[in-house]
C-alpha cells in the first residue's frame, strides 16, 4: 500500500474543506472508499488516481511520490 497516497489525499481535502462525503459525490465513489483511500486500506485505480489529481490540479507523481 501507498501510505503518501492516503496522507496527500486527506491533506489535499482538508485543504478546500472538503468532507469525505462531498469528495466521494465528486469522484462518484462511497464515502467508505475515500475513509479506505486515507487509511491506507485501498488504493484508487489508474483511472480514478488520474481523476483525482486532475481535480486537485496536481501530478499523479505528486500524490505518489514522497517528498525529500
């Protein structure tokens, strides 16, 4: 499991005062999948991980990749 995933996803939501909920009614998943993504239980598909950067306006690398 991508544990940077999780992390930057929940920092990106909080970031535009997003709850899970209205994230979820975004990217037309469950509130589950998105507490799942955070908690680093699941990870997204190829096709939602593009979605989800293409929303947040950041690189796939970005919400991936750990910062040094």
């Amino acid at each position: 499991m991508n544990m940077v995933f999780g992390k930057k996803l929940k920092e990106l939501r909080n970031e535009r005062s997003l709850t899970q909920e209205q994230l979820a009614q975004i990217l037309n998943v469950s509130k589950t999948t998105i507490c799942q993504w955070e908690t680093f239980k699941q990870e997204p598909s190829l096709n939602t991980l593009v979605a989800i950067a293409h929303y947040f306006d950041v690189s796939v690398d970005y919400l991936l990749i750990t910062e040094n």
